[in-house]
C-alpha cells in the first residue's frame, strides 16, 4: 500500500497537494468516488475480512475485553453497511460553493460569501475500522484531502479498508493523496501530525479522553474535541408529568452510553412531591441507577436511591445511572446546568412559553430542547445526513459536526477596476 | 477603579457572571449603554485627557519614538472620534438572536440555528488608547462581557477610559462586571488571562508578531490572531493595462502600512513586456522600492530594482515597497500565491471570465477579488460597520472580524413531547 510507504509529514504534504486539486472538482467526480469506494468494499469484502480476521486474533492474542473486541470485527453486513454509509454520504447535498451570503457594496462592488472546503482533514480514531470509511466519505464529501490516523488493533482492516477505498477513489477521478491512512501508533506520530501547521488544516479525534488529553498536549493545528455530555432535563412547575417522564426515560435509555443521553434530571420545588414518586419508581424499575440529593430523596422515599455526592453533578456516566436534583425556581435550573453542564444538549419539559424562552435564551449551550429528550442531538436526526461528532466549542462548529462544519468560506469580490478612495 | 483591584481571575469570573445577564438584555439596552458611553467621553475629555499627559510624558522619559508617541496621543477630537465610533457601532444591527437557519424536522421537531453571544471576550491591544473603547464597544454590541489588557505604556489613559466606560454602562443598566480592565502587563500576566479556559471564552490579540507569539505559547484558550497579509496582486495576459495599473498602485500605495495592502505583483509573461515598463516606472515614480525577478527587471531595464531575494516572496514589507514576479500562467501565479500567500487578500486583473473563475477557485484566501484593490478587504468596507481586525484562520472568522464573528450560535428545538424512537 502506498500511502505506508511515505512518512507523516510526507503523506500530509502530498494530501495538501491533493486538496487543491480536490477543491475544484466538481460534487459529479466526488460523489462518483465515494460510490466507486462502495462498490470496491462490495467487491473485497473476502479481503477485508481476512485482514480483519488477523486483527481479531492478535486481539484476543492481547486479551481486548469482549466489547471491544465486538467492535473490532466485520463481517458481511458490517461491510455492507459501510458501502451503504458511503452511499448516503454521496447523495447528499454538496455543501461546496453554497453561497452563504452576499450582497452589493454601495459602490457597486459584488461579494459573496462561498462555502469551500478546509483543505486537509487528518482524522485520528480509536477500534472501530468502519471509521475509515465513514471520516473519507465525509472529508471527501466536503471536497477535503483527508489523513487517517487508526489504532494500531484494528491496523490490519484499515490498511486494506484504505486501500480500497484510495485505489477506487483514484480510478474515480481524485487525485494521489486525496485519501491517506498514516502508520504508527505512538506518541511521536500523533505529534507530528498534530504539528503539521499549513499543511494540516483541522485535526478531529474520535476516541476517548486520553486520546484528547495526549493531543490537547501537543497540538499546534486546529482541533475540533467531540464532546462529552452532561445533559439535563428540568421539569418545571408547568410540565406536563406524563411528557416530563417519558423524556426522562428517553433520554436517559434509548441509548444511555452516547454523548446525548441525559444524565440528571432536575424538578421544580413545586411538582417534586407530586412528579418524582412515579417518575423515579419508574426510572427505577426500568433499572436506573439513581443518585439524589436531600429533597430528591425525600420526596420518593420508596425508591432506591444513592445520596448524590458534589461529584455526580458534574459526572457523566453514560450508563443507566442518573443523578436528581430539586430547585427552586427556573432561574436555579438555568444556573445549575450552566454550572454543570457541558454545554451538549439541554431540555426543559414545560406548558409554559414563558419558562420556555427564558429557559432557550439563558442555557449556554449547544442544543437547547423545550419539550423534547435530548437524544435529538445528532446530525442524522438535524436533517445534516451525517455527523463526525458533536461539538461543544463554541469557535467555528457546536452541535453535530456535519458537512457544512469541514467546510470553511471564502469571499469573492468582483468589480471593474475599483479601487480605494 | 473597582476592576483593577481584583485579581485576573476574579475579572474573568465576574465577567462571566455578568455575560450570563448581558445575554438576556435587549439590543435597546445594549445599544443605550453605548450611547451612555459615548456621552460619558465626551464629558469626561479633560480628565482623560489628563491621564493621557501623563502617559505622554512617562512615554517621552522613557525615550518612545515620536511614531509611538503619536499613536499614545489623545486630544479633544481623537476623543470625540472614540465616541462617535460607540454610537456608530450602537447603530449597527444587533448579530444577537438572528436566526441563521432552521427548519421544521420530519418528525415534526421545529429547529433554529440562532446566533448568540461567545460569553467573554479578552482583547490584548497595544498602544493606542482608542482600542479600549473601540473593543469594548464591539463586544458589547454582541452581547459578550469584555475584559481588556492595554500595553502599560497607556495605562494611564487605558484606566480612565475604562473607568468611564464601566460606570456609563453600570448606569445604562448592563450588569457589574461586563467591562473591565485588567491591569498588569508581563507575561505571568498574560499566561493567566489565556489560560481561563471555561471562563474566558476568546482572545483577540491586537498588537505585534511579539505579543502573538508570546500567545500562541501559552494560550489554551481560543485565540483568533488578526493576521498579516502578503498579498498579490496578479496581471493576467487579458488583463486591461489601464486597471491594473490603478490597482496596483492603489492596492500598494492607498495605505502601505495595512494588512490589506499588496506587496507583490504578479505579471503574466505575456504581458510582462508591454506592461511592466509603463507599470514599474509609475510604481517607481510613486515612491514604491521595487524587488524584481530576473524577467521583470529585463523586462523594465530602465526602472531602478532591487534583485528579488526568495526571501521577497514570504515578505510582508507594510511599506512603499513590492516584490514583482513575472509568472508563464495563470496557474503558475495560482500556485505562487497559495505558496507564498498568508491567505488574507488576492487579486487577479482580468478581462476573461475563465481566469477569474479560476483564480477564484483556486486561491486558497480570505478573500478573493477579481478587478478590484485588495484595500477593500475591511469590516466597514464589506458593509459589517465595524471590525476587529482581520482572520487568516479558516475556522470561525476568515476575513474580517465583525460583530458576527464575536458571536457563536445555538440550536434551539421544539417539540410537543418528543422522544426518540
């Protein structure tokens, strides 16, 4: 495989070669490329599960615990749905040379405003090989050469998945360096392509917390964090309890180890002795792990229950665990979750527009919900097609990362010989 | 002063608290605190001007040049052009609450994208005294809590300014804390206020190479640098000699010390003869030191050139100077910027609507002119009223910083009881 062959920095600079090039080519030839690369994943599955059949075995060599060795394998429709991935990717709207705005100057200058690609995307993840896929067609996508950096024990499936996908990216039209995966695993690797200033134009981890601590270390390039979340819902005075619990429960359940799930729930003083006795049973039976503070405690004393210690309100547990909290007033909700919260996803179950917008005006945060679980972060459910992640940075992207975040803008200003008087 | 005498992390912190409330003021209110301060200016003249003398004179003991004495100095109109850029950036429309998107979900969930304030914003200037009100008055606009750190060079001015400033809002009705100054110019100093991470939201530098450096060591909070600009202006072979020619001297010489003048010309080979002799004597005859290629220099043997050095070409001079190349077409000028361009402001002169479509997509920069001086780059130019400074960076701000680039966004999404399926 080539791209092996080169090192970081040679692979990055061939990548910004790549970018120009990639930048004008129309959406036609992109998408033509990321439905060649599905076609390819079709037509080496066999391939691909050998190379990933080698990564089990040296898994199970090294003792990975069942979970991740689950999300280490492939097999057939895991394959599949990675071409279908690619699939949807491409049939989505282009985001290049969307012109976002624009208008005449007064003296008769034209600008606009026009989305365009960043450049080189270098996308650094963690076990599962689908990545590979997944972070080229939406780099691709959005007209970006794009740098892959994978764990070492998924190193033999995304060699052959990069492969693939690079060979049928090229037949497709792209150039020599549009789409690369970088080898070693180590510290030294990382910093450099963390350092890769002018070359590398946003670097984007997807893993865990050390991963991010280890580059929030040595990064000199841009990096977009995907993001933890230690979401509310507060149900106010006005909520409608049978909403109010079923939010709950959604929110914390449906899925309750991703990054939008709710891990506290906060109830105004008013409704606590008359909402929290069902809504906690229920949290409860469905097997919730509850933590609550005194009032919380009090007013479901049937319910098994922790004491919610200073910790657990800033804890994200990402599990079916919850902490409760009672407040006084809308105003204590707000300021606990902006004292809290992770600026992710909040919610306020409520019948009342006032509580609604004073809840959505002062919430500082990425998503605010009014009477809606927060599992509605994401890019699929915003109508986005596909995310990278969930950002809770204020600068540049919040919320789901999608195809419109990996782009940046440019102005174009036309006149016919003006200059400054 | 109250603001100087907490400590840097008692500022931010009280800058925290205080844009929390300035998020949910009215734009009548924000607006009305400008225009307070405006008046307050103009009533306090003699004071300032008094702090101003000293500064002037501790300037003039510790031997500043008469350039940095210039730009510490305030007088009764400088003065009254810090009030009326309050009330002229009061005027300008509110970024906050301005609905950038939205659409209503299959689901039914309605969704918007609404811009809100960043939260606190830093800004380290040197210098001018001007800045304080001028900074403050731009983030105020948008809705965020300034806290400001001047060169102590101007610390006596930079303290009246704010103090009046401070109490003018107090009095208009925006919260304690939302202006502050911070006093203490050494890198400890520094190192503090760009470490607040969770507190202070941005940085904005507005200064030297010096002061971005010292930055970009320490910061580990999001800093927009304004940036420098080497900037091209290319001739292409159709260009009208005539307009290039007013271009290019208006892009050099309108005002050479800015960060969107030009410092290099670019000469189709086609053209270089016919138009570089007339070109580079008026440049010449202007005032404008010129560095020349081998074929520019035959190409204008009459016209006294400096040789080019490799150097030239990465060089921003900020002077009567320029560095000419003639390049053998429009794709090797396209190159030639994106290698030696910092991204900021480039210009094709040209009658083909093919090159300036290829110029346009293939220039890698803030902004992109087609038959027009790269002066215009420029907030009040671009019709944003107002400016911060300009971003080279392709996250968040590219271009101008505005009141729009002092905001980020939210999701605010509303449901009737929403769960996931």
């Amino acid at each position: 495989m080539a791209t092996t062959s080169l090192s970081i920095s040679e692979t990055c600079a061939a990548a910004k070669r790549a970018s120009r090039e990639l930048a004008a080519l129309s959406s036609e030839v992109r998408d033509g490329a990321l439905c060649a690369i599905a076609d390819a994943l079709i037509a080496h599955t066999s391939e691909i599960l050998e190379a990933n059949a080698r990564d089990l075995e040296a898994g199970e060599a090294a003792g990975l615990s069942d979970a991740l060795l689950d999300r280490l394998a492939l097999d057939e429709r895991r394959v599949a749905a990675m071409a279908r991935g690619a699939r949807t990717i491409a049939s989505l709207p282009d985001p290049v040379g969307e012109v976002i705005d624009g208008s005449t100057l007064p003296n008769g200058l034209t600008k606009r405003r026009v989305r365009v690609p960043l450049g080189v995307i270098a996308v650094i993840y963690e076990a599962r090989p689908n990545v590979t896929i997944d972070a080229a067609a939406l780099c691709l996508k959005s007209g970006n050469a794009v740098v892959l950096r994978g764990s070492s024990s998924a190193m033999h499936s995304n060699a052959v998945l990069a492969a693939v996908a690079e060979r049928a990216a090229a037949q497709a039209g792209l150039p020599a360096g549009a789409l690369a995966l970088v080898a070693g695993g180590g510290r030294e690797e990382l910093a450099e392509l963390a350092t890769q200033t002018g070359v590398v134009d946003l670097i984007i981890p997807r893993g865990g917390e050390g991963l991010k601590a280890a580059l929030k270390g040595v990064a000199t390039i841009p990096v977009i964090y995907a993001a933890s979340g230690n979401n509310h819902v507060f149900v106010d005075a006005s909520a409608d309890p049978r909403d109010a619990l079923a939010i709950a429960l959604n929110a914390k359940l449906q899925r309750p180890g991703t990054c939008n799930a709710a891990e506290k729930l906060l109830v105004h003083a008013e409704v606590a002795g008359t909402f929290l006795p069902d809504a906690l049973a229920a949290l409860s039976a469905a097997g919730v792990r509850l933590h609550g503070d005194a009032r919380a405690r009090d007013a479901a004393p049937g319910v098994e229950m922790d004491v919610a210690t200073s910790e657990d309100w800033d804890t994200e547990y990402l599990a079916p665990e919850m902490a409760v909290a009672v407040v006084d007033s809308l105003a204590d909700a707000i300021e606990h979750v902006n004292a809290h919260g992770s600026g992710h996803s909040e919610a306020i179950v409520t019948a009342s527009t006032a509580s609604a917008r004073a809840f959505q005006l002062g919430i500082d945060a990425a998503c605010v919900y009014v009477n809606a679980s927060t599992r509605f972060t994401d890019g699929g459910e915003f109508g986005m097609g596909a995310e990278i992640g969930n950002s809770t940075q204020k600068l540049h992207a919040r919320g789901p990362i999608g195809l419109r975040e990996l782009c940046t803008f440019k102005y174009l200003v036309e006149g016919s010989g003006h200059i400054r008087a």
